[in-house]
C-alpha cells in the first residue's frame, strides 16, 4: 500500500526499508519506523513538534486526563470497521494505540512529520506501520483507506480525500469553543472566540458531514506537572505571557474540556 514520496510508485521491501521501481530508497530506522520524508519535502531541520511538545504530551497522556477522548474515539472508530486506516498527524501515538486496540485486525498506519514524536510513537504498539511523512503527501495509495483520524492535528482535505475509499471517513477530533476556556481566560486578558465550525468550509466535494457529537467533562488539576504540561503541548505554552504562564502552573485548576467528533463519509460511488 505504501506508495515512493518522491515519484508515486509502489514501494516494496528490500533488505531493512523499502524501495520503489525507479530506485529511491529509504531505510527502516533501528526503532522500527519508515522515515518516508525526503530532506527536499522538508522546510526545515527538525519539522512538526519537537521533543519538549512530545514529552509534555505524552506525561499529560499517559496520566489519564484525556482518557475519555480516546476511549470515545477509539469506539467510533471501531463502529465504522475499517479494514484498513491511518492516523494523520498521529504525535506521540496515544491516541493511535487506542485504535489500534478497538481495530486488531485491520491494517493500521501512522503518520507524523516529526521525527521526535514518530520515534516515541512506534514503542507503543509494533504491529502498526509507524511513518515519518507529511499529511500534504501521504506516502499511500489513492481510495486505500477506510478510515482515516485526524486528531488536534492539521488537515490537507485534498489528500484525505485521495486517500479515502468509496463510503470511507475522515474521523475528526477537535476542540469546542468551550474547550480549556478557563484556562484561556487566566492567559489572556481578552479570549478569543474560537470558531469551532470553521474547519467545515475546508471540507471539499465529495466529503459530506454525515456524524458530529460533542463530548464533556471538567478536569481537575491539582498537580503542577500536569499543568505544565498541559500549557506546553498547546500553542498556549508560547503565545501567553510567561508571567501568567507562571500564575497557571502555580495554583489548582479546574478546566473544561470539551471535544466535538465529526465523521465525513466519502460517497459509496463516484459520479460518472
Ligand atoms: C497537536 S499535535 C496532535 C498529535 C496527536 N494527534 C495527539 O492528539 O496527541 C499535531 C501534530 O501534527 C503534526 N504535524 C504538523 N504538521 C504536519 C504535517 N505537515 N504532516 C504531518 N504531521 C504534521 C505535529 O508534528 C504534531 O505531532
């Protein structure tokens, strides 16, 4: 199913990585993931998040805050069966184990362009096929996938539709415009609204909204950790002031969180 970054072509297995019909090579790294980004798809060194974001997300993970989320996506996903899918954007893979879990059979993938969160992501769950790749060229077939998460990622619309087969998905998970609201209003003296339905006019033809709910709940923070976590895997982290960034991490918190899953269904059969 993989497909060459560079030149389309189908990739096979040669010695310990892949390779396709015209020659281009790329080598499976000692964890165990396919760096399928080419040094000239990148635009910079290091692209996507790097190692503070991934560890900070990961602790905040691995201590259970978001537990909910995955377990609710994790069902959803395995409502809609698919035989095969890919996690878009998928970080340290949190998020991506959970699928896999709900989806033992199907042929899963995972993509990220950041090395850092790819390496951490690929111990967590070996039978998947973990890449280093960008979510504006998918090293995958055309109408391979049934299913397809993006989750508080970045979304190329265009290339999930490619990539979806007839009467597939695209499971989205994304912030509300109540979501971390309190936490908002410590940070900045004015919150913004957030417009949580403007990721709709991306949705091309072809993909319909056919599923949204919304899911809630209040976390209680009392750990500075946690907390310090929580500001440096979002963009929060940089944009406040250090002064009210400090103020966040110093006293017990108590915050919304509040997610929206939006399922888009490719049409069975494309129109003649
Ligand atoms: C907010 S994180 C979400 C990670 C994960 N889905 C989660 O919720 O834990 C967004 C991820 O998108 C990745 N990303 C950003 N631009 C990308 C691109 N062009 N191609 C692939 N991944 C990208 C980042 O490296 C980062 O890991």
């Amino acid at each position: 199913m993989l497909t060459c970054p560079i030149c389309q072509q189908a990739l096979s297995a040669l010695d310990n990585g892949v390779t396709c019909p015209a020659g281009h090579r790329f080598d499976r790294a000692r964890q165990g993931y396919l760096n399928l980004l080419p040094v000239q798809h990148k635009n910079s060194r290091e692209p996507g998040d790097n190692l503070a974001m991934v560890e900070a997300r990961r602790r905040f993970l691995e201590a259970g805050h978001y537990a909910p989320l995955a377990k609710r996506l994790a069902e959803l996903a395995a409502g809609y069966a698919p035989a095969r899918w890919l996690d878009i954007g998928c970080g340290e893979g949190y998020y991506t184990e959970q699928i896999a879990k709900a989806l033992p059979t199907a042929d899963g993938y995972a993509l990220d362009i950041s090395r850092e969160a790819v390496r951490q992501a690929c111990r967590r769950h070996k039978p998947l096929t973990w890449l280093v790749a960008s979510m504006a060229r998918v090293p995958l077939a055309d109408a391979s996938c049934q299913l397809l998460a993006s989750v508080f990622s970045p979304l190329d619309w265009q290339e999930a539709q490619r990539l979806l087969a007839p009467g597939g998905g695209l499971l989205r998970m994304g912030p509300t415009r109540q979501h971390l609201y309190e936490l908002r209003q410590k940070l900045y003296d004015e919150v913004r609204d957030y417009d949580d339905q403007k990721h709709l006019d991306l949705v091309p033809d072809g993909l319909q909204l056919a599923h949204s709910e919304t899911l809630e709940f209040v976390l209680h923070l009392d750990d500075a950790q946690a907390r310090a976590d929580l500001l440096a895997m979002t963009p929060h982290g940089w944009r406040a002031s250090a002064e009210r960034r400090a103020a966040v991490i110093a006293a017990e918190l108590e915050v919304s969180v509040s997610i929206r899953y939006d399922w888009f269904q490719r049409a069975s059969f494309a129109n003649p």
